[in-house]
C-alpha cells in the first residue's frame, strides 16, 4: 500500500463519523433505525483503522507519513513578507494507534448504546452525537499542526457538551453541560494564547517545522523563558480536556450525561486529548515546563485518588479514578517517562471503558440505581459483568498478567528514576501512593457491587444479565486488558512488540541548558540526537533499568496491602468502615465531600464572577447609562429650549411679519377697488385735504 493511498484512507476515517451524523440529523426522524447506519460507519472506520495500523506498523514502522496542503496564503502581511497556513495529516506510529484505540472504543460504545438507550425519546439524535464527537476527536488524532488541533480541539468540547447535557429537561444534567464546557473555556484560552506566541515567532503551525525553527536555537522572542511559556500556556489546553487540578471539577459532574457516553469520554476520548496533547509538544517542552507538568499530574493523581475513597456512587467513583489515572499519565510525561505515558493512555482506554460499561451494565440491570451501598451479591445475577469488572479492576490496580500492571509499572518506574537523578522524591512518593488508594478504592466498588448480601432485594430480584449487545462490548474490552497483547513478558512491558518497536520517545529539540541533567545527551549521543533517535542519556537508561524491579516490589506490595484492607473492611468485615469514619470524621467528610473544592470554586471564583458582574452591571446602569441618559436629559431639554425659541421667537418673528403684512395688505386692499370713479373721489378728497394743509391763499 502506497503512502499516498494511506493518506486517503486516513481522510476516510476521518469523515466518515461527519457523514453518518450529518445523515441521522437529518433524515433521523423520518427513518426510525437510521442508527444502525451510524454504527456500521463507525463498523467500517475501525475496520480501516486497522487496515492503517498494521500497514504502518509492518511497512513504514520508521517512517512518519505527512500529507499536508496550503489552506491560506497572506501576501505583506503585518507580521512578515507572507504566511502560508497548511493543513494536513501526520500518520505516525501513536497516530494509528490512537486511530485503533479511539475507533474501537467509539464502535463499541455505539453498540452498547442500542440496548442501553433504548426507548429514549431523542434515540437517533443520540447517535448523531456520537458521530460528530467521534469526528472530532479523530481531527485531534490525525492532525499535523497547532492550529487544525485547536480547531477539533473546539469541536470535541462543543460535542462533549450536548453529550453530557444530553438529558437537558434535567437541571443537574443542564448544568454539568455547561460546567464542563466552560472549566474547559479556561484552559483553552491559555493554549490559545501558547499557539500564539509560537505563531508569532514562527510563522507557522505546523509541529515538526516549530521544532526544526527550535532545535536550530530560534527561541521565541530569543529567551528560554518564552520557551517555557509557550509550553506550560498549551499545556493549560491539557489541564482543562483531561481534567488536571485544578480544572478537574467537571469531569465527575460530566457523569450526568448517558453512561456509554461517560465511558466515551472517560475512556479513550475526550479525556485522551490532553495527554495527546502533550505527547504532540513533548520536543519542545524545557525542564521547567516539565517539572510543572510532572507537579501538575503528582498533585491530580492524590487529590482525585484521595476523593474517590469516599464516593459512593458508582460512576462517581470511575470518574476520579479517571482523574487520577490521567494524572498518573501526565506525571509520566513529566518526568520524561514518554513511553510509559503513552502505553498507559491506551491500557487506560480499554479497561477503563469496560469499567464504565460494567457500571452501565449494572445501572441497567438496577433500574437506574447508582448507589453501591444499595447492591451486593450481583456477581450471582450477571457473571459476565462480573468477570470483566473484575479483570479490568485488577487491570487498573496493577495486578500481573494484566495491562496496567505492565504500563503503571514503567511510569512508577519513571518517577524512582526522576526522584534519583533530580532529588524531587514528593513525586515517586505520590505515585507509590496513589497505587495503594487506586486498588483500595477499586476493590472496595468491586465488593459493596457484586460480593456479599444484596442490600435492596426488590431490586435484586428483577437484576439480571444485560442483553447481548450490552456484554459483548466487556467481553472485547476485557480480553484487550491482559498482558499478552502488548508482551509475552507478563513482567516486562518494555521487552514487547508494542513498547519496543512501535513506540520511541521523540529528541527533544529544545537547548541543552533548558533541559534536565538526565536529557543532557554526551557528544556522541549529540550526533545521533540529530536524527531524534536518543531523548535521554545513559544515566537516565540505566537509573531506568535499576528503578524497574524496585518499582514493581513496591507498587504490588502497595496494591496488594490496597486489596487486603479492601477486603478486611467490607468483604470480611474485620473492620467497620463505618466507626473508622466515625473516629476520622473530619477527613472522612473532607473526601467525602471532594475537598470543598466545588464549595470554594462557589466561594472564590463563582462569588467574585457574580460580584465583578454585579458591579460592571452597576457602573453599566449608574455610569455609563447615567452619562447616556444624562445625555439624552441635556439633549431633550436643550431640544425643548430650541423648539420653544423656534416655535415662539422666530416663528414668532416670522408669523407676525406675515400677519403684518396681511394685515397691510388687508387694509390696502380697501382702497384698491379698481374703480375709476373710487380714484377719482380719492384724488380729489387728497386735493382737499393738501389744499386744507398748505392754505396756499
């Protein structure tokens, strides 16, 4: 297969979830099972997208694939001679792979969708927006510059909002919509702004044509520190899609929306953009943007990982497992550990939406009950739930022979090593901390959900095992949470196909002083940095390599005491949960209730939003209202001055001149007869009277 027929592929499957919304939108209501098109699309593009990804990874494994064409040219444009604006297509080895993953998440959320939404009265306009959300998100995955990924960056946070507000005639639904859509407004602005300023210097937005301008010592505004700023500003882009601390308030809330939907953007969709995000700039980050990055991540991970001990509604508790795991992915990247970023993104994307699907599963199966403490002893009524719950539990606890294990293993990994070389040892401490919690809180869902005596027996006794359509979905999701599709190792993620022939970190192309001791390269590795063949040093490699069998001791040590106390609390009941709470009830409720954070967003930033509002609204109507009404009360009683000064001074003057002149001519008019005889009698009175007046005798 040619290049160029890869491209036409690749612009296929991009637009092929655009026409399957594009018809159902409209013809929906005239043909009722007009979504069945919409899931075949979706059919076709992940059987593409596979097609793509094993040509690449089998043909052009070394090779990066760029079609690319001129959108916009500005001739004497303001900031230079002229600008050319491309858009196009960068078909990498994490392209296609993300292609597969985002594909196949999305077909399969599309067919658990049609049992699960059934009956809904908007049910084709649902899969309508699953399209348009897919198209989006694909734009962000094949995209080969800044600017068309900000674009369907817009694109996807427009489409993640009539998903999660998909349910509009509810308030809290309504609300989460428009949470998410402006927490995510605020990150977007500063990767707006971090666009710019590479636009600015560069004159472009293409990726690989910032890095060559960078790796050549062009620094934006020729310092490192605008450097630094430019990455953390588009970082901010991140911060807000994969919900990172602080904007990560409105990932839980988004769990309003449909369930399939939480697991489309829980998954590998919505949340993934961030990451990718990240793993797009990662050449052009310096150390300081990368230390904050590396904080940013540590920080996400052990508040949401801490706020999900807690949580007692089903979806609630996924979702801050969602927050804490991309934090762990972004803490990877962070302290350089790309690789493993990456892997995690997509083991994440796999057993995290088998989780959420389970849960959906379970909510079915309920009748739309999401509280834990009212199930139990549901493994008995749906085993094949069950079952893939559980194996994607251990998947995300980092249990062997599982996927997470093999990718949580090489990022706990990555933070010992960044610890040794660095000396910040907060962030391996976090991450070793955050293991424990993630399979504490994990098993504690599993246990209150499925083992023990069911809580709400009316309810269990109508429980049953979703329809084909809904598990067949966990089944898939399931299967691709164990080891063996990414190395025979069960140990050792970084002796697979997956980590050892498909993914390479990039070079990073930013200057030697910005970097960390660790991205120093010696001369030798210099040279072959060049052709972006090395991104760290031999220190680094080798403190990597002695950081692997320490983490993985203590990382199942941590998840194993994690599943212990699980079990010790609420499956053995050695302990009560509810007496610890209790003794800890200030700590308790300070998790249960999310840190307060929403209650001080409500204190500091919505307060202060609404007071600043309140005060433009009042200089708005006391100041520049009152000048415009001042003026228009100065104007209107100068309007009436003038309109009396008209009406009874000059049209005074003029209507009395005319009248006097009527009058005259009135009295004029008298004498005027035209008669002879009149004039006759007039020129001789006249002689009279003259003769009267000089008396001539």
């Amino acid at each position: 297969m040619s290049e160029s027929l890869l491209i036409n592929i690749c612009i296929v499957i991009l637009f092929l979830p655009l026409v399957g919304f594009s018809t159902v939108i409209i013809l929906g209501k005239k043909i009722p099972k007009l979504y069945i098109f919409e899931v075949t699309i979706l059919g076709v593009a992940l059987l593409l997208s596979i097609i793509v990804a094993y040509t690449k990874l089998t043909f052009y494994s070394t090779k990066n694939i760029i079609g690319a064409f001129t959108w916009i040219t500005m001739s004497n444009a303001p900031v230079g001679d002229s600008i050319s604006i491309d858009l196009g297509m960068k078909i990498d080895n994490i392209t296609v792979l993300m292609l597969f993953v985002v594909n196949l998440i999305s077909f399969l959320v599309h067919v658990y969708s049609i049992e699960y939404m059934r009956g809904d009265k908007r049910y084709t306009r649902y899969f309508a927006y699953l399209g348009i959300f897919t198209f989006s998100m694909l734009g962000i995955v094949l995209t080969h510059n800044l600017l068309m990924m900000y674009i369907f960056w817009e694109l996807v946070g427009v489409s993640s909002y009539l998903l999660i507000g998909f349910w509009f005639e509810k308030k809290s639904a309504a609300d989460a919509g428009k949470k998410a859509f402006i927490v995510n407004r605020i990150g977007d602005i500063g990767m707006f702004i971090g666009i710019l300023i590479l636009f600015t210097q560069y004159k472009t937005f293409t990726f690989d044509t910032i890095y060559q301008q960078i790796a050549s010592g062009n620094l934006p505004f020729g310092s490192n520190g605008w450097l630094t700023a430019a990455g953390i500003l588009v970082f901010l882009g991140a911060v807000g899609k994969s919900a990172q601390f602080p904007l990560h308030v409105w990932l839980p809330d988004a769990m309003e929306g449909p369930t399939p939907v939480s697991a489309l953007i829980h998954a590998a969709t919505m949340v993934a953009a961030g990451v990718y995000l990240i793993i797009r700039i990662f050449p052009m980050l310096t150390a300081d943007a990368m230390l904050v990055i590396a904080v940013t991540g540590a920080v996400t991970s052990l508040v949401a990982a801490t706020i999900a001990l807690t949580q007692n509604d089903i979806k609630k508790v996924l979702a801050y497992s969602t927050v804490s795991q991309l934090g762990y992915m972004v803490m990877s990247l962070g302290v350089g550990a790309y690789v493993f970023a990456f892997f995690h993104l997509v083991t994440h994307a796999f057993f995290k939406a088998c989780l959420f699907l389970g849960s959906g599963s379970v909510i079915h199966s309920m009748h739309h009950e999401q509280d834990i403490r009212n199930m139990g002893g549901l493994r008995k009524k749906m085993p094949i739930t069950y079952f893939t719950f559980l194996i994607s539990t251990l998947a995300i606890s980092g249990i062997p022979f599982f996927s997470g294990f093999l990718s949580k293993d090489g990022i706990l990994a990555g933070t010992l090593a960044f610890g040794k070389l660095t000396g910040h040892w907060l962030i391996p401490i976090i991450g070793f901390t955050v293991a424990g919690l993630t399979a504490f809180y994990m098993f504690r869902l599993v246990i209150l959900t499925f083992h023990g005596e069911p809580r709400d027996h009316h309810k269990f006794e109508h429980a049953h095992e979703s329809p084909f359509v809904m598990a067949a979905p966990l089944v898939v999701l399931a299967a691709l949470s164990i080891f063996i599709w990414y190395t025979p190792n069960p140990i050792g993620a970084d002796q697979g196909w997956f980590m050892k022939d498909w993914v390479k970190a990039p070079s990073q192309v930013t200057p030697l002083e910005t970097r960390f001791d660790f991205m120093k390269p010696s001369s030798e590795e210099a040279k072959a940095e060049v052709h972006g063949e090395v991104v760290h040093s031999v220190e680094y490699t080798e403190t990597m390599h002695w950081a692997h069998y320490p983490a993985m001791v203590m990382s199942l040590i941590l998840a194993g005491l994690g599943i212990l106390i699980a079990f010790m609390f609420y499956q053995w009941k050695k302990f009560s949960a509810d007496k610890l709470a209790d003794k800890i009830k200030p700590l308790y409720n300070f998790s249960l209730n999310k840190w307060y954070l929403d209650e001080v967003y409500d204190k500091t930033a919505i307060a202060g939003t609404l007071i600043f509002s309140s005060i433009l609204s009042w200089f708005d109507n006391k100041i520049v209202d009152g000048i415009v009404n001042g003026s228009a009360t100065v104007t209107k009683f100068t309007s009436g001055m003038s309109g009396w000064f008209d009406t009874y001074v000059v049209d005074g003057f003029v209507n009395f001149t005319a009248f006097f002149s009527g009058f005259i001519g009135l009295s004029f008019r008298r004498l005027q007869t035209g008669k002879v005889q009149t004039y006759i009698v007039f020129i001789v009175f006249a002689v009279v009277i003259l003769f009267l007046i000089f008396k001539p005798f």
